[in-house]
C-alpha cells in the first residue's frame, strides 16, 4: 500500500476539494464546478477562461 495525508488547503473555497497522485489530478473545487456548470449551460468555453491544464499556484502537491 502507498501512504497518503490529508492536506489542509487554505486556498481552497469552502465545499472545495482537489486530489492529486503522480499519475492523476481531480479537481472538484466549487469554482472549477460551477465552471463546468456554465460552459455547458453556455455552450462551450469562453475566451478568458482559465487554462485547466495550468500548474497550480505555489507547487502545491510538491511535498
């Protein structure tokens, strides 16, 4: 078996979660679902809207 750790995140809105492994990311925090929420409701993504793909701010998951 791997060890894992729960990680506070103060970066995190309330409600919010992001789970990271070497091989995967999930990301649920409540901005990145309600933009899921609206580009369907809208149709699709929108210029300026942030890359998903970006790196996360400060490295996190580096530990």
């Amino acid at each position: 078996e791997r060890d894992w750790k729960l990680v506070e995140d103060p970066t995190l809105s309330r409600g919010g979660c992001r789970v990271e492994t070497e091989s995967s990311r999930i990301d649920a925090t409540v901005e990145q679902r309600l933009h899921a929420v609206l580009a369907r409701f809208l149709g699709g993504e929108r210029q300026g809207d942030p890359d998903e793909t970006a790196p996360l701010p400060g490295g996190q998951g580096d530990e």
